[in-house]
C-alpha cells in the first residue's frame, strides 16, 4: 500500500495541497478509517482499490481521484453490522474503477454541493442504504448502476467474526433520493434495491441496456413524493412505483432508439418535459409533481413511436422485481 495506517487516518491541508499516490501491487490508501478534508488526492491502484478502509471513510471539501484495477472505494467491516460507511460532503470524487465504483457494508451519503462520477465494470455504487440527499451523481455502470443490498445475507458472507447480530441492524436495505440530481446508464439495473426506493426530492435520470434487468428494480416498495424521474430502459421486468405513492407517474411500453428525444404531452397538447435517451428502450417511467392523477398523456419519441398512458399513484409493473 502507498499509505497504510493501522488505526485512524486523516489526511487534510490548510493550503488545499494535492497528494499523489500509486501502488502497483496493493491499494493506493488502506486504513481503519479514512478522513480526507481540504485537500486534493490522485489515486492510482494497478492492482487492488483506490481507498481501503474497515469501518468508515469521510471525504468533505475535497477533490478525490481515483483510477483502479479493483475498486475505486470500498469500506467492509465483517465485525460489526452497522459499520462501513462513506459520506462525501462538499467534495468532487471522480472514480475509473474495473470492478465496483464504490461499495459499503452499511451506509453511503452522498451530500451538499458534492459532484460525484463514476465509471465501473461491475456496479457503480453498492451498500446497504444510498442515501443521495446532494450535489451531482453520474455514474456508468457495468452491472447495475445502485445496487442496495444486504452483505450478511450472501452466500459469500464470511460472518464468522461478527460481534452483534442482523438483529441489531439500524438501516434498511433501501435507496433515497432527496436533493441529488442523479444520472446512471447501466448495462444491468439502473437502481437496483433489494429493500425499498424512495424519491423525494431531486431528480433521476436512468436508463438500461441489458434484456433481463431494468431502469428500476426493488424487492420492497417504490414510493415516490417529489422530484423528477425518467426510467428508460427494457419492458420485459420494467418496474415502477407502488401505492402509497404521493405523486403522479406515467408508464408506458414504447420503443426507441439511444438518441431518440422522448416527449411528454397533457391532452390538450402542452408539452410537460421532454428529455433524450441515451441508450435503446421499450418501456419508459416519467414523474414529476406536475403530473394530475386520473389524467392521460402521450409520450412520443423523435423517431415516430407514440402511446397513450394514464397517470397514477397505484402500483405499476411488468414482471417481477
């Protein structure tokens, strides 16, 4: 490892100094816990992750980048089942990752004015609990672009050394958008939750490409409050919100081509929002707070397609999640 700390490791600079580290056998930082404040890091693993920590990893007002052969964060602790968080506050990270993007045991916060890019292999973003609550998400994933997900419940799952229990868990399995302008294509799910999805605020743009997956995908529920969302992906196990939902969506199955503008009108022919694929599509999810339950709109793409759909707070799927 270029840096390796046994306990805790704070790296900060009161003059935002810049920190360049390579490593071409092992991770470029590995740590207990990690705290990068105020500073610029350079991070280059030919071998393994960019940062490596156990229990937590803390980045605020910083720039972080990372190029690595494995991941470009991860933090794991198979000691404790509320342990292995990450929180960027304020920071611009920018991840080129052959494998995961970043990957959590628990938590992963993303928050402020924070600019976040990834471009993974495998997934993009992986823990417990998403929490997008701030700046900028784009990532460009391999597999899915979020994956929430339950580390003890894997048959790979080493729990051997645990010393509490799943009874004792404080986060749910789930995904949150509240305040994050989120943008992933994804060869496998766009967001991925084991749990739950929930959007409040914000907006997500996702969209697909693989046969078997979808722009969205849970195992709980979709609940949707606020915010705006374009799902645009395969309509095979197309997935959209489900009741309890607050606000109006519109799903329809129709197909298009990756540069195609996708166009949403109300019956009287006033256009709602448009926006343009980035990938082919059979099945497109639009919400936003201007949508009226009980009303139907059209959506049309620039390459000739049109259909007609209803908005709704019920649930809405095409196959199983």
């Amino acid at each position: 490892n270029a840096i390796e700390a046994a306990g805790a490791l704070t790296i900060t600079s009161g003059t935002g100094s810049t920190l360049t580290l390579s490593s071409t056998e092992k991770h470029a930082i590995k740590a207990d816990s990690v705290t990068v404040d105020s500073v610029r890091l350079d991070l280059t693993s030919e071998a393994k992750d960019g940062i490596n920590a156990t229990t937590a990893i803390t980045i605020k007002n910083a720039i972080v980048n990372i190029t690595a052969t494995d991941d470009g964060i991860q933090v794991e602790d198979e000691t404790d089942v509320n342990s292995g968080d990450l929180t960027i506050t304020d920071s611009t990270v920018t991840i080129n990752a052959t494998d995961k993007g970043i990957t959590v045991t628990d938590e992963l916060t993303v928050e402020g004015n924070s600019k976040v890019t990834v471009v993974a292999g495998d997934e993009g973003l992986e823990g417990r609990y998403i929490n997008l609550t701030g700046g900028t998400v784009d990532i460009t994933a391999g597999d899915d672009g979020i994956n929430a997900t339950e580390w003890t419940t894997k048959d790979s799952a080493d729990t051997s050394s645990l010393t509490n229990s799943t009874s004792d868990l404080e986060n749910e399995v789930g995904i949150n958008i509240d305040g994050a302008t989120v943008t992933i294509l994804a060869d496998g799910d766009g967001i991925d939750s084991n749990g739950n999805v929930t959007v409040k605020s914000g907006s997500l743009y996702v969209a697909q490409t693989s046969a078997d997956n979808a722009a969205i995908d849970y195992d709980g529920t979709g609940i949707i409050s606020g915010g705006t969302v374009w799902a645009i992906g395969n309509q095979g196990m197309a997935q959209a919100f489900t009741t309890g939902s607050s606000q109006s969506y519109i799903m329809a199955n129709i197909s298009g081509s990756a540069g195609d503008t996708i166009t949403v009108t109300d019956s009287s022919g006033n256009v709602v929002a448009t926006t343009t694929a980035t990938t082919s599509f059979g099945n497109v999810v639009f919400s936003t707070e201007s949508l009226t339950s009980g009303e139907t709109y059209t959506i049309t793409t620039s390459s000739g397609a049109s259909v007609t759909a209803t908005a709704t707070e019920e649930g809405t799927n095409n196959g199983p999640g």
